[in-house]
C-alpha cells in the first residue's frame, strides 16, 4: 500500500472524569470525515486517526499521542474544539518534536479569532485552516506536494517569508451543500460508534452575543435540500442501522416549509429512524411541532438562555420570555422529552434578572422539561467577550470550570473539578495564555459566579456530591446520547469547519 500524503487526526473528544470512573461519548466525526472524502476525492491518500478510539489508560499525555501518530504521513492535520485546544497544541509541540520534518496543521473550531497568535506564539504549528475545509484542504495539500505558495490559498493562517504570520483571503462559502459528498463513513467502523449526528445547516443567522458557534460561520446561512438530508439517514440506516439521529447543527428549524417538507418526505420513506433536533421558541409552533413527532421526532431542545427580557435584548436572542414559556409548554405536550438549555453567569446579569431565570427553570421543570443550564463559556469569536473583556476581571479557578471547557484532564466532583497532579502543566499552560484560551476563565467569579452558583445548588440544578445523583438528568446539548455525566450540561459542536 502506498504511503498517506495526510494524517488527519480527530481530537474532538467528549470524556468526563469521575473519581469512580469516566464517561465518555463516541461521536462519528462529521467534520474530519467530510474533510477526508473531499481529500480523497481530489486524488490524494487519507490516513485517518479517530483519538475517540484510543484505549490509552491515560489519554491526556502527550506521549500518547505521539504514540498514537507513529509513522504519520508526511502532513498532519489536527481537527480539535476549543476545550482542548491546549492539550492539542502541547501534543503538536511533542510531534514535531518526534517527526520534526512533519508539516502540521490545526483546523477545526478550536483555534477560531486567535489563529494569528497561536501562529506567533508556538512555532511548532506550521499552517492553521480557516473555515469550511473541502476546498481548502485540496488545495493546500497540492501547493504543499508540488512546492506552491501556501499564501495563493485561500482560508489558511501561514507563515510568510522571513517567518512573519499572514492570513490569506477568506474562501468563499460554499453555497451548494448538496454538492458535498457525504462523510466518508467507509474509513470508519460506524459499529463502534454511539452517537450519529447530521448536519442540515451550516451556520446561523442570528446575532446572540454569547453563542461562539454563528461566528464560525461568519452568521451567514446555507441549506441542504430535504432530498439530501433524508438520503444521508437512508444509507446510515442501511449501512449500519442506525435509528437515532440528532440534528446537530442549532438552525434545523430555519423555517416552517423546509421542516414540513422534511417531515413529509421521511415519512414517505418509511424508514424505522428516530431524531433529535434544535429549534427556536418564535420560529417554532404547535403544527410544525405535531409533523415533527409524526415523523419520528423524540426531543426537541430550545437554548432559552434567559428568564429575563432585559437580559435576553442585552444577548440579542431575539425573543420574549413569555415565548419561551408558552412554546415550551405547549412542547411538552407533544415531545417524549423537551430540553430546556440555559446560559447563566454573564457579567452584566443581575440578581434580579438570575433570579428571574432561576424561576422560569423551576416553572418549565414542573411541567415536565428538562432543565439543563450552563456556565458562561468566554470564546474569543463572540461579541460578548470582545465588548466585554475590558470591562470585568478575567479570572481562573482550578475548580470550576464552564460546562463548555471540560477536557478530561480534571476529576468531576460533580459542581467543582478537582486537578490531579500530573495534569496541573495543562492548567498552567492555560493561565499563561489567557487571550488564547479565555473560554476557561470567569468574568468577576467572587461576585458573580459563586454567589449564582449557590443558589443554582440550592434548587438542585448542579447537585452537591454529597447527594445521590442517579436520577439527575442531563446530556451533552449536541449529544445523540440520552445521557452523559450526571449533572452535566455539556455545549460542543462537531463542524464541518477546517
């Protein structure tokens, strides 16, 4: 077999750790597989590495990963989010350590609005890709293997002559998602896999300050067909029996036609499949909601964010609270499961408006929602960390992390983390770069985290360890899975971008 022109490495990894043991969560990884089938396409030789998949007892270790990618191929892609996106650049400086003639690239969402600092600041990364990859990825995987200028393509953060650091143009979107292949399942054992997700977006309009998904995608929309989308379940369905899905992408529900058409011709099929899906409270109503259960719909999940309308215009969601409450009690009525997502912690939050949403959460509780609130995540993408990081103290607890940011390196105590020895270089490797990773710090954590915190345990939405936690519920927001780690509310998305 002739060698790989690319090892394409996922580290995008759901795993939590527990002092009795780990949780994790195996997830086909769309974005690397789309990557892939667009590499291989083009003529070019994937060695594809899913890190989910490893059987280390210690996966958090540079060394491991070095072992992992023995005999890479002589470029090595790395699609990492931003929770380890410093355990991945740690683990690129010890593989270019082993393979020092190696060129490797960062892609995935992890490095997204610091891309010019990672690249100045840790020479070890030789090229980070910018947006969606199936253009991009050909294209510098042939000016690479011919000697052409990395900076005549587009979508790439390189380095220029004499060292310095240059963005190229942005690639245009890609407009036609039907005209991209699917994943290339075939490089997988879809077997092994727990959670199938799909994408019928890509990206989101609105404007929330907080979200650090809608910026990835420059807040412009594009659309797979309903043909497209059903023909994707059709050969997982046949391919390897899959029968739950869960939209991952956030704007499933982008209009009212699309989701019936969709809803119409999966039934037509006929095929035996459930999902999952995100919608919005005002895009959202009891018709769509009944075509939807019809068609195989179990959960729909709404990010509410806020019981306060002064809070939800400060975040520009763009609904009322009493929106929110009327489409989520009408959706318990027709759901098995209604989710319920939450965001508490921004620094411009009141007592008043916290309160405000603590009582919304306990209201749609006793209705039969599931509550899952979550930890403010700073991502430097958004407009609320931009506009705000001047404003409050950024500060690092070793103990208490956003819902967002876990890694696996910390042991979960449940409602604060505990930093095993061994790992605490991570941390500091963190604490050093605060601009790069300021998704695992607190704006104002004595005033503003603790004291909300507190009163969130108090009504038991982020149970004490003490209590007896096998009833909590909660999942990973774009899991597939039922569950993930008790009291846990995890947000990550798995894209398509680099």
């Amino acid at each position: 077999m002739a060698p790989a022109d690319l090892t394409l490495l996922n580290l995008n990894l759901l795993y939590v750790r527990y002092l009795e043991g780990v949780d994790r969560e195996l997830h086909v990884p769309l974005g690397c597989l789309y990557l892939t089938r667009a590499l291989e396409d083009a003529g070019f030789s994937v060695d594809f590495r899913d890190y989910q998949l490893n059987a280390f007892a210690e996966p958090f270790a540079v060394e491991r990963i070095v072992e992992y990618l023995a005999d890479p191929a002589p470029v090595i892609g790395f699609s990492v989010m931003a929770n380890l996106l410093p355990f991945a650049l740690l683990a690129m400086k010890g593989v270019k350590e082993r393979y020092p003639d190696r060129f490797l690239v960062l892609g995935g969402v992890g490095s997204k609005a610091v891309e010019e600092q990672i690249m100045t600041r840790f020479p070890w990364v030789d090229a980070i890709a910018v947006g969606e990859g199936e253009r991009t990825g050909p294209e510098m995987m042939r000016a690479l293997k011919e000697g052409g200028d990395l900076g005549a393509v587009r979508g790439l953060v390189v380095r220029g002559p004499g060292g310095a650091v240059r963005r190229t143009p942005p690639r245009e979107r890609i407009r036609d998602l039907d005209a991209i292949p699917f994943p290339a399942f075939d490089k997988v054992d879809l077997s092994r896999y727990q959670g199938y997700g799909l994408m019928s977006t890509r990206g989101c309009p609105y404007p929330c300050t907080f979200c650090s998904v809608a910026p990835v995608w420059d807040h412009d929309s594009t659309f797979r067909s309903v043909d497209n989308i059903v023909a994707e379940m059709r050969h997982l369905h046949q391919r390897a029996g899959v029968k739950m899905f869960l939209f991952q992408d956030e704007f499933f529900v982008c209009n009212k036609t699309k989701v019936l058409a969709f809803c119409r011709k999966l039934r037509e099929t006929g095929l035996p499949v459930m999902w999952k899906a995100f919608g919005r409270v005002d895009l959202t109503d009891r018709e769509m909601m009944d075509a939807m259960a019809g068609a195989g719909c179990v959960e729909l999940r709404f990010g509410i964010e806020s019981g306060s309308d002064r809070l939800l215009q400060l975040v520009k969601k763009g609904f009322t609270a009493e929106q929110a409450i009327a489409r989520v009690s009408e959706a318990v009525t027709v759901f098995p499961r209604v989710d319920a997502f939450y965001m508490w912690g921004f620094p411009f939050e009141t007592m008043d408006d916290f309160h405000q949403t603590v009582f919304q959460m306990v209201m749609l509780r006793t209705m039969g929602a599931r509550i899952l609130p979550s930890m403010l995540c700073l991502l430097p993408q958004t407009e609320l960390f931009r506009e705000n990081r001047d404003r409050y103290p950024l500060d690092f607890s070793p103990t208490l992390f956003p819902e967002y940011m876990i890694t696996g390196h910390e042991i979960s105590h449940l409602s604060h983390f505990q930093v095993a020895p061994a790992h605490r270089p991570i941390y500091e490797f963190i604490q050093a770069n605060p601009d790069i990773f300021p998704g695992f710090f607190h704006m104002d954590l004595a005033n503003n985290i603790l004291p909300k915190l507190k009163i969130l345990k108090k009504f038991g939405f982020y149970p004490e360890d003490r209590e007896d936690t096998s009833g909590t519920e909660s999942c990973g927001a774009h899991s597939p899975r039922t569950t993930a780690g008790p009291g846990l509310a995890t947000r990550v998305a798995d894209e398509a971008a680099g």
